[in-house]
C-alpha cells in the first residue's frame, strides 16, 4: 500500500517530502530518448522515467518563458496572473532587461505558502518574473537564489545595453560574459556545472539540517545561445544543442544519485519538465525537436506548448508508469501543496489540479486544458480533442524576415500568418489519430457535432468565469535594465541608467 500518512497534516508522524522541480528551457517533448529521440543520449532522464512515471500529455500555460515560469510558481493562467499583454491582441509577451512589470505582490507564490510547512526554498538559474527589487525572489518566498533573473544574452557593452547579473541571493556576484564566461564561437560555458554543484550543495545541506526543501533547479543551457561546458562539447550527434542536453542528463543524474547516496530519494518528489516547446527558430543548430508535434516555441499547436514530464518518488510512485493524465505546470503548484499537506488558497481562482492521486494511484482526472496567446484563448482541449478559436504561427512581416516558428511545416489553413478568427467553427483535431494536427474533422461530421457540444460549454464556463489580473507585461523602459542592481557598489559594477521614458513595449509575436 502506498503511504499517505504525510496527506493527513502535521499530526502524522512522519514529515513532509522534499520537493524538487527540474525546469528546463525551451527542451521539447522530443528531446528525450524515453519520448522517442533516435539518438537516445539521455539515459539519465529513460531511467529517471523508467524508475518513475511518464507523463504523455503534459502541458505548459503559455508558448513562452516568462508566462509559463508564472503560472508554474502561482497555480494560475498567466492570464489571471497579470503576465500577459494588452498592447496588441494575442501577443506574446515576456521580461525582457526594460520591462517596467514583474509579478504582483498580490500573487501567491508557492515558495511562500511551502513556508507554513516548514520548507527552505531555493531557485538555482532563471527566475524571469521581472528584475526589480520588488520583483526579487526572495521578495516572494524563496530564501536563497543563485542565479540570474533572465537568459544569458549578449554580451552587450553596457552602455546601449547592460550585460545581465548573477545573484547570489540578495546581491549581484557579477555579470554574464564579463564574470560567467560564455564562448559564443564555440558554445563553451560552464555554468550548468555551476548550477549543479549549488544544487548538490543546498541537497547535502538541507539533510543535514533535516529542514524539508523546496529546490527550484531552473537552468538555462538549452535556451539559444546554447551553451555546455569543455567536456561535453563536440560529443553528442544533434550538435551543440545536443551537447547541452546531454550535460543537463547528467547533471540530473548526479542529483538523482546525490539524493540516494544521502538517503532521501524515498523522501523526495522530484519533477522534470520544460516551460515551452524547443525553439524551432533557432533549429536545427541551436533548437530542440518536439517530436511529431506541429510547430514550436511561440505558437499554441502542440509543439509550442506540450512538454517531456517525468515524476519520480522511489517507493512511492511505481516505477515504469505511463501517464495519459492531462496535467499542465499549473499543477506542480497545486501537486506541491498537497505533498506538504496544505491547502491551495481559496480567495482566488487556482488552476492547477493536484496529480497524485494520477501519480500514485493511476486514477484518471478530467480536466480541459487552455491554450492561451497573450489575452487570447486560441484553443482548449477535452479528452482527446483539440479545438483552435483562433489560427496564428507569426506574422508575414517577421516571416518574410526569416522568424519562422514552424519550419518545413506548413498545414494549409492552420498554420497561418494571419490571425485566423475559427470562434463560430472552431478547427477541431483528434490528437489520438492525428497528434500533429494535419487532418481537422469535417465540420459536417457527426464526430465534430459531438466534440464541439461537449467543448462549448467547457469553454462558455471558462469564459463567463474569467477574470483577467492587471496586465504587467505593456510597459518598457530601458531606466529599468540592469544598470545598477543590488551588490554593484561592492563589485564597482554599477552603471548610469538613461533618463526615465516609459513606452509601451512593442510585441511582434
């Protein structure tokens, strides 16, 4: 029988789980062996799965890393969350250095609510929720960060441009490409080496202090410009990107491991995943595949939004399971909550579900999911079926630009460059048979009628109940970059920021 004893609250005996949240960037659901990847170079992350469960249908709340990495942390659609735009309709919308928001104080965040449990929180690498001081992580729960709060971009020459700082908790340790080198010819950077060891280091320490942990290992290699240290260059088949993977495997197994030789692997939950689908822009150099899905990073259609996941919890989660749960990184939040034996809030709509008793217990929960584009709800899925309200890929400017989020891969009449509006007759695809979404059902069919009765009223309840947060992605100023964060004095890394001249951000996607 699997022990629960840890669910029923702080009067049983035993304490709660340590939580560890393995957040890749811009990896797809095609990138690992398990899920099919012919090269199979990750066998840290088949066995992590084949130790644990897999999950096949497995979502992110937004095509983009700022907004997913939200609604992962809030339980909420980045919608409800405030990180969204309304400069233009159904944009996508990010924290880049000059984004003037971040997220609100009025945002629960997990890290603070896994506090009333006794939880020591950490995130290691990109936090990417906005860069201001109230905007720091450990304004919101977390109490150690090392990291940065955004990619590694640049270099830039800090004067048009700040290079992007490193933190190590409160204060700034340095900057990309001056302190962190980064190679941009030959892709070497020895930062996800970096970001192990703070992991493995916070793991040891927190056993030893017997504290239950909260770790948040959100690193950035698979995001262009990818990047790996000296010994993986040059080793795996899929090039430089695939050298990164390849690191990030056994990285993860060295954690996986470092959680046996201490002890706590049966007292730690651990789930791995992505916040987006692999970035086809940067393909087939620097970007992942997603497998057969259709398109990537940027766009609602599969590839864009559904994402590898692994959860693993030796002694408690049977080890080969596959899941068809349709779960979305909004549950992790929810998923977290109930391992610590708390209560999601209830003064505010939470959309992730909890999924143990789909991991430990194989039960099937139904639930739409939301494919959401800026302000936009461009599609849902029930069951099997997938319906789009609304078509977009990118724009005919930035496509005849080269900026192509679905290369080699044109569906006449769903991959448009045009904002294509289907809300009276949705285009409605039966991810069983057709998971790419090449064959939409005839509208005539008695298959569409019955889909679609059943999906209009899950989406007219969604609507009628939506209630959109303040908007916090609209306003850019470059006052706000990175000129002088906190710890620069000590470092004499402090930059003059320009004159304050707040615009609305310019969102092309």
């Amino acid at each position: 029988p699997l022990c629960l004893c840890w669910a029923l609250g702080p009067a049983a005996a035993s304490a709660p789980p340590n939580i560890l949240l393995l957040l890749m960037d811009d990896m797809g659901w095609g990138d690992l062996g398990a899920f099919g990847e012919p090269s199979k170079e990750t066998p840290n992350l088949d066995q992590m799965a084949s130790e644990g469960m897999l999950f096949l249908d497995f979502y992110t709340a937004n095509p983009l890393c700022s907004p997913s990495r939200a609604a992962l942390l809030t339980g909420r659609l980045p919608v409800r969350n405030g990180f969204y735009t309304t400069n233009a309709h159904a944009r996508n919308a990010y924290t880049p250095q000059d984004i003037v928001g971040g997220i609100p104080d009025s945002e629960l965040l997990l890290p603070e609510l896994l506090k009333k449990a006794g939880y020591i929180n950490k995130i290691i690498g990109k936090w990417h929720l906005g860069h201001r001081p109230q905007f720091h992580p450990l304004e919101h729960g977390f109490d150690e960060w090392f990291g940065s709060p955004n990619c590694h971009f640049g270099p830039f020459d800090n004067r048009a441009l700040p290079n992007i700082p490193v933190y190590r908790d409160w204060e700034m340790i340095g900057r990309y490409y001056e302190d962190f080198k980064i190679d941009l010819k030959t892709g070497e950077a020895n930062l996800t080496q970096i970001y192990l060891q703070e992991a493995l280091d916070f793991i040891s320490k927190q056993q030893a202090s017997q504290q239950p942990f909260f770790l948040y290992w959100a690193i950035d290699a698979t995001h262009a410009p990818v990047y790996a240290s000296k010994h993986f260059l040059g080793t795996s088949q899929r090039g430089l990107y695939g050298d990164a993977v390849r690191e990030i495997d056994d990285s993860i197994g060295k954690i996986l491991k470092h959680l046996q030789k201490l002890g706590i692997s049966e007292n730690t939950f651990v789930f791995f995943t992505s916040d987006n689908g692999a970035a086809l822009i940067s393909a087939p150099k620097k970007g992942g595949s997603n497998g057969r899905f259709l398109c990537g990073k940027q766009t609602t259609f599969e590839g864009g939004m559904r994402e590898p996941a692994i959860a693993w919890w030796p002694g408690h989660i049977p080890a080969g399971g596959v899941s068809h749960q349709l779960g979305n990184v909004m549950d992790l939040f929810t998923t977290s909550l109930s391992l610590a034996g708390l209560q999601p809030p209830s003064d505010r709509q939470i959309d992730g579900i909890d999924l143990l008793p789909a991991i430990l217990q194989g039960k099937l929960i139904d639930r739409p999911i939301f494919y959401y584009r800026g302000n936009e709800m461009m599609a849902v899925r029930v069951g099997l079926y997938k319906a789009h309200y609304w078509t977009w890929s990118n724009s005919w400017e930035e496509y005849s630009k080269g900026i192509d989020f679905c290369p080699g891969q044109n569906v006449s009449g769903v991959t448009t460059h045009t904002q294509e509006e289907h809300t009276t007759l949705p285009l409605l695809f039966h991810l069983g048979r057709d998971p790419g979404e090449k064959y939409p059902l005839r509208f005539a069919s008695d298959e569409y009628q019955r889909a679609m009765e059943r999906i209009s009223v899950v989406v007219q309840q969604h609507k009628a109940t939506m209630v959109p947060g303040e908007p916090q992605l609209n306003v850019c100023d470059k006052a706000v970059m990175n000129w002088s964060p906190p710890g620069c004095e000590k470092l004499g890394k402090c930059l003059k920021p320009p004159k304050s001249d707040p615009k609305k951000c310019f969102w092309p996607h």
